[in-house]
C-alpha cells in the first residue's frame, strides 16, 4: 500500500477492457460488485479484473477501455493480486533475502507479482474480490478508448 501510495497517491487509478455493449450498461448503471450479480465484466462472479495504472487488454472483442479511480482504502480491503501467471517462487524469495516469514501471504503476492511485472506496479493485474460478501456497490468510471 505504501508503494501504491507514493506512485499514485490517495486514488488507484484501475483499468478495466469491456465491450461496447457492456460499457452501455456500465455507464447506466455502474460496474457492479455484488456476488452472484457481476452480469457486466468477464471473469467469475464474484470477482473483477482490473489492471492498476494502465491496461494492454484492449482488443477487437473488448475494444472499450474504462478508467476507475478507487481510494487506496477501498483498494486495500478488496484488491488481490491476481497470480495466474506468476512464475515467481518462495524460493525465488528467499534467494533474493526476503524475510517471508514476517509478511502476510497477500503482501507476499504483490512481491511475487511486483518482482514478475518488472520491478513496477503499472501494468499489475488484480483482481476486485468481495471478500465478505457485503457488496461494494457499483463502481464508475470513465471510458478512455
């Protein structure tokens, strides 16, 4: 969070691909992140894919490209780092003299995923995760392509 902080300051920029279609009813109603609801985004349904700071995910079926700017607390309590792809190990880690023991496990994969995207938090992949179930509402963004 401290290094998002300091990049971005109080407010995560967030990228999220779509298609037109979807990006209509976005713009009406919000990008909803309620479990079971996520009719509007591709990706299970309890869960949103986002990239922080830009997005490369624009192609002919998602061709709309929407910018969300979330506080770093709301970033915080709902933001994953999505580690599908990530080829970085504990070993990796411990080789690079990590303390591993003394982080959380999602301190733990933003590490992973920050050591794999380069050394950079832009371009990241997470994932928007209502862990709780509470709901979080509709989000709002504004297209950008």
């Amino acid at each position: 969070m401290a290094a998002l902080e300091i990049q971005y300051g109080k407010t995560i920029p967030l990228y999220h691909a779509t298609s037109p279609e979807n990006f209509e009813k976005i713009r009406k109603v919000g990008l909803k992140m309620s479990f079971g609801k996520n009719a509007l985004h591709f990706g299970k349904s309890e869960q949103l894919y986002f990239q922080i700071g830009k997005s490369d995910y624009v192609d002919s079926h998602r061709s709309v490209l929407i910018r969300f700017d979330v506080s770093l607390a709301f970033f915080e309590k709902y933001a994953c780092a999505d580690l599908d792809n990530v080829t970085i190990t504990e070993k990796d880690l411990q080789d690079l003299n990590i303390d591993t023991d003394s982080i959380c496990s999602e301190a733990k994969d933003f590490i992973k995923y920050f050591i794999w995207n380069g050394m950079k938090l832009e371009g990241m992949e997470i994932m928007l995760v209502d862990i709780d179930g509470e709901g979080v509402g509709g989000l709002w963004g504004e297209r950008v392509i």
